[in-house]
C-alpha cells in the first residue's frame, strides 16, 4: 500500500535520522508531501509517512527489547480551509494496529514547516492524540542553513486504566545540502498521578535521499 501511495508523489525527499543517545539509539524516517496532479501541480491530498525504531543501550535478549512505531496518514486539504484538513492516521505499533481520524494542520514552506493534528482512536475507549511539529531552516550563508526542530507527541486517554504520554524532541544543528546534523534531545514522560521521566540526549545526524 505505502509503495503505491509512493507512486502518486513527485520527487519526494526522505529523510533518514539516526540519534545516538546516552540511552538509546533511534533511527527515524518522517516526510510528508503532496501528491501532483497530471499537470505536476500540488494536489488537495497530502501523504505523511512515519517509520520509527528504537534500540535501548542496555538491551539483552529478554529485556529493553527495540521499539517500532509506523504512522501512515492521509489528509484532504482544501485551499479555502487554510491549512485545516480532515485526516485519516493509520498507527501500527508494537502493541497493535490504530486507525485514527481528526483535524490537521499543515503551512510547508521554503524555510519553514508547521504541521499538526489532534486525532482520536476509531476504538472502544479511544486515546486522543496532539501531534504537533516546527521547523525551522532559514540561511546562514549561501552553503550553510540553521537546522532547529521541535516535535511533541501527547497522548490523552479517556479512561483511567490508561496513562498519560508526553514526548518532546528537539534538533538544533546545521544544515549543509542533503546533510543535517547537531544535538538532539528526546524527553519522554508517562503516568496518571506519578509519572515516569526518561531523557535520552546525544547527537543527530539526517541525510534526505
């Protein structure tokens, strides 16, 4: 499915990310873009696609086993609704799969990008969630860009037998052509009344084929 929705889009960049962290090391996989019309123009579909993996420093054979984590989203965005869309989110993680709807944000631009949604679960008990990501990329010379980005993932359940997850990941580095590279920060909080802190620094390294 994924590979045909490839099709539709035109000369797509993909960017791959790699942080080595204190305590894990992810590699990550996020891009969106519009699908082209027959004339090469921006069609009203918008295809976001997110693969994620992470493998803790402390892993064994039975214990801080890797993690994965595939969004695919799909998004109706009409010029009259500036920026707004409806959208539909597939969620496959290790826990099960999560087809989800909501509203949608997107402004892409040269220099930057401000893309977001809240969506609910389509399931019993649904868990509603706020995506939200900025970036920012204006020129420093003519070979060289600032790199900063900031991405929460929350999630807000509507029963009390689930937690609460917040998840905060910044970039601030430079960008060089198809290289982006610099710190990273990745905070992650869950829990109902105590909640769990883990922080996982290190640096970055992203390269869009």
């Amino acid at each position: 499915m994924v590979m045909l929705l490839y099709r539709g889009i035109a000369f797509a960049q993909i960017p791959v990310e790699i942080l080595a962290g204190n305590k894990r090391v992810t590699v990550d996989i996020m891009f969106f873009k519009y699908f082209k019309n027959k004339d090469g123009q921006n069609a009203k579909y918008l295809f976001f696609n997110r693969n994620r993996a992470s493998i803790d420093n402390k892993m064994t054979e039975n214990t801080n086993l890797p993690q994965f984590g595939f969004t695919e989203a799909i998004s109706y965005n009409h010029p009259k609704l500036k920026g707004f869309a409806p959208v539909l989110v597939l969620s496959i993680l290790n826990k099960g799969v999560n087809p989800k709807a909501g509203i949608q944000f997107a402004k892409i631009r040269k220099d930057y990008t401000i893309f977001s949604w809240i969506v609910s679960e389509t399931l019993r008990d649904p868990i509603i969630d706020f995506f939200f990501l900025a970036r920012y990329t204006p020129k420093l010379s003519f070979k060289l860009s600032l790199f900063s980005q900031i991405e929460l993932v929350n999630a807000f359940p509507t029963v009390e037998r689930n937690n609460f997850s917040f998840n905060q990941r910044i970039r601030l580095g430079l960008k060089m052509r198809e290289f982006q590279f610099g710190a990273g920060l990745d905070l992650s909080q869950s829990g109902r009344n105590d909640f769990t802190t883990i922080e996982n620094y290190g640096g970055f390294l992203r390269y869009e084929f």
